[in-house]
C-alpha cells in the first residue's frame, strides 16, 4: 500500500519533468499523456528559441501538471496499487539519470547532432541548420565538450567528397567540412578548377548573380555536389600539395569564404568525428 507524497516533491518532479510525478503516484495513463503533451511544447520552445523570439510557453506543462497531480492527490489517503520501484522516490528519480547516461552515451560513441556557425559549407550548408553525424568507426569520441577516447587510426575511413565533422589540428571546436582528398592524394586548386591526382572533378554548372559569383560542380566515383565561388573574398586561395599519411584534406563548399585546410593544413585521421548523414 502506498500513501499520498509530499506535495512539495510532487510540485519539484512537475518543474523538472510532469510526467514523473504521475508516474510516482501510479497514474500510468496520465503518464503517458503527459509525456506526449510535455514533448509537444518541449519542441515548440525549441522551436521559437531557433526563431529568436521569446516565450514562456515551456511553462504551461509544469502549470497544469502541478494543479492536476495535487487535485488527483488532495485527499491524504493510500493508494491501493501494487508498490513499484517507480513509486519509491528513489526509484522515480533513478529513470532521468538512467535517461541521460543513455543520451550521452549515444551522442559519445553513435549519433550527435551539430549545428553550423558558419556560411563555409554554403550552398550545401546553411548557417544555423543543424546535422545529425554518425560517430561509429571514427577517432574522436566524446560529447559536451568532454573527450572520452580518441583513437589514431579509424575502422571507418571517409570517402572523397563525404561532410565530416572533426577538430582542426590545435582546437577542441568541431568544423563541418567536405573531404576532398585522401592519404596520398595530390591536389591541385587553381581558382574554381579542382584536380584529384591531375584528374579534373569540377565542372561550371551555372550563373549566380554578379556579386555572388558562380556554381561548380565537382563529381567523384562516391559522391557529387555543387560548390560556390564568390567574388571579392580575402579568403580566395589556390593549392596545391600531397595529402600524407593518416590524414585528409577538407574544404568548405563555400571556396571563398572558408577558412580550411588550405590555410591550417590537413586533418589527422585521430581528430575525425563522424560522417555527416543527415541535416535539416
């Protein structure tokens, strides 16, 4: 048999999470539909926080949970359920830690999802739009700033013109870029013509406007996608070298505007992350 909460815990599970505390009481339904209703208004914050506009909206759960569990609960009797370990408040309190270790071992060593800070992968990219990256088989594993393991060879290896998230040699900050050539490649950049091995992959593909510039077309066996050249950039740079062992050459698909490999050199095959695989 189990007896009525305190009010105050009950109120403390609602700010945090409100479908615990009906969890805790053994209102399982309720649970559940306040999971999804919590889930909802979850989403849209996230959502007008994405757009710069303020709202108090992640505050009407936690409002209305509150005022139902202490109705549902007002009388101080007991509850003639079974007693579970959810219904003890260590075992209520056990399901958020066991849910974020999960969280964080995912976004270690599975999937993790990143924003872009910056134009560097336009077109492919936008500044703002977020990517979800594969993190099985890399060097790098770790997550919020915390690196747990890195390894210096992967089991995975990226292909010629895959997005890759990794930390530039020197920094603990995670770029987005293209990789464009692999541990013996030779590469040669010569304004918006790009050699892999003195085989040409781009190609013109069409017009931007006069101030933009234009759009390049660059296609190997693995991949193909367009590229952007602008006008005017300090950041516009040829190349040319040999990629050495163990690491690869990365660009951003905003040639003009991306400061990558041509400026600070190649990527160790330890400081790869994962392959971007998704984005929106």
């Amino acid at each position: 048999m189990k007896t009525i909460p305190h009010k105050i815990f009950l109120i403390l599970l609602n700010l945090f999470v409100p479908p615990l505390s009906f969890l805790y009481c053994s209102f399982i339904k309720l649970a559940y539909f306040y999971l999804v209703f919590w889930l909802v208004f979850v989403g849209l914050d996230i959502y007008f926080v994405l757009n710069n506009k303020d709202t108090v909206i992640n505050l009407i759960v936690p409002v209305i949970a509150i005022i139902h569990i202490l109705y549902l609960t007002r009388k101080n009797v007991a509850l003639n359920k079974p007693i579970r370990f959810y219904n003890k408040w260590w075992g209520i309190l056990l399901l958020p830690v066991v849910f974020f270790v999960l969280v964080f071992l995912i976004r270690s060593f599975i999937v993790e999802p990143f924003s872009v800070a910056s134009k560097a992968m336009q077109p492919t990219l936008q500044q703002d739009d977020f990517v979800l990256v594969n993190k099985m088989g890399y060097g790098s594993y770790g997550t919020f700033g915390l690196d747990l393991i890195n390894f210096k060879t992967a089991t995975n290896k990226p292909a010629r013109g895959d997005v890759f998230a990794f930390k530039k040699p020197g920094s603990s900050v995670i770029f987005l870029m293209r990789v464009i050539a692999l541990p013996g490649d030779k590469i040669d950049l010569i304004q918006s013509t790009l050699k892999i091995n003195n085989n040409i992959v781009s190609t013109y593909q069409q017009n931007m406007t006069a101030r933009d510039g234009v759009i390049i077309k660059e296609v190997f066996t693995e991949n193909e996608y367009n590229v952007q050249y602008t006008t005017g950039s300090i950041l516009q740079k040829d190349y040319s070298g040999v990629v050495p062992d163990n690491s690869y050459f990365v660009l951003g698909d905003n040639r003009n505007e991306s400061y990558d490999s041509r400026f600070w050199g190649f990527v160790p095959e330890a400081n790869l992350v994962g392959k971007v695989v998704y984005n929106w």
